[in-house]
C-alpha cells in the first residue's frame, strides 16, 4: 500500500502542474519570475495533493497530520514549557520531554483524525466540495493568483481520480 500512495502522489502531482501549467497559459498569464514560477508549481502540487486528505495513508494526510501536531505544539507552548520545567531540571532532560510531548500530542492528533475523518473518495472528492474550498482559500488569503492555483490543483486532483480511477 505504500508504493500505492507514493505512486498516487507523484501521478497527482505531476497532472495538477500540468493542467495548471495548460490553463495558465491559456489565460495568457505567466509567472514574472523564478520565484513566482517555483511558488506557482508549489501552489499546483499542494492544490493536487489536498483531496487526498480522506485517505488515511496518503502523503497529504501525513504532511497535514504533522502541522496539526507542530500547531498544537505551538498552541501549548506555554503550557508544555511550564510542565518540562516543573519535571525536568536539565536542559537535555527538557529536551527530551518536548520530544516526548511531540509523539504523544501526534499520536492525539492521529487519533482524532481517525475518529472525524470522512469516506475516502466521499464529500471532499467532489466538485461541491472544490467550490467550498474555493471559498474557503480566497476568504483565508485574499489572493486570487494563490487561489487559482491551488484550485485548479484540486480540480485536476478530482479530474485525475475520475479518468484513472485505480489512482488513490
Ligand atoms: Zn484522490
């Protein structure tokens, strides 16, 4: 299963910078520079890996399930802080307590995506759900380059599954 969804990852990948290179050019609009090139390619690839987040082993949950674990982290650093201080006296000790916080808070953090997580290929494999999170990414960062991007990553992500259906 594992070649699987690295297969899946790269096939997605490939397709979402392709179709986004396709009708950028289509709209006549090229990226100024390297930078906004490479910047564009990156916005493709994570606009094409996102559907996947319903897949429990895919390359888009496990990023994800990583930042939410470095954002909880981030949200009890004071907290966590406080605690190694009260339990350890050295910095080395410290050290390996935040270590300890980090596995366990990933192993919540695991656990509560397997409790919420919705049907792979269900709501999030749609295009209803591509309108949503049109929205949703336009709301979050009033950028329209950004959000073209990342949606016409998604778009082709639903059009790939929808052609190759054995592609997770
Ligand atoms: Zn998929």
């Amino acid at each position: 299963m594992r070649n699987l969804s690295v297969t899946s990852f790269l096939a997605h990948a490939v397709i979402g910078i392709a179709l986004g290179l396709v009708i950028l050019s289509a709209l006549n609009i090229s990226p100024a520079n390297p930078v906004v090139y490479s910047i564009t390619i990156l916005l493709l690839v994570i606009g094409a890996l996102i559907p996947d987040i319903d897949h429990e082993q895919s390359f888009a949950t496990r990023v994800a399930l990583l930042l939410a674990t470095v954002l909880v982290m981030y949200v009890l650093s004071k907290q966590l802080e406080e605690l190694s201080k009260l339990l350890f006296d050295n910095i080395i000790m410290q050290t390996i307590g935040v270590i300890l916080a980090f596995i366990i808070l990933n192993h919540v953090v695991n656990k509560f995506y397997r409790a919420v997580k919705p049907v792979h290929r269900g709501f999030i494999h749609s295009y209803s759900a591509a309108v949503i999170f049109t929205i949703a990414v336009y709301t979050l960062t009033a950028n329209a380059y950004a959000t073209l991007l990342l949606v016409l990553g998604y778009i082709s992500h639903l059009w790939a599954d929808g052609l190759f259906f054995k592609v997770t």
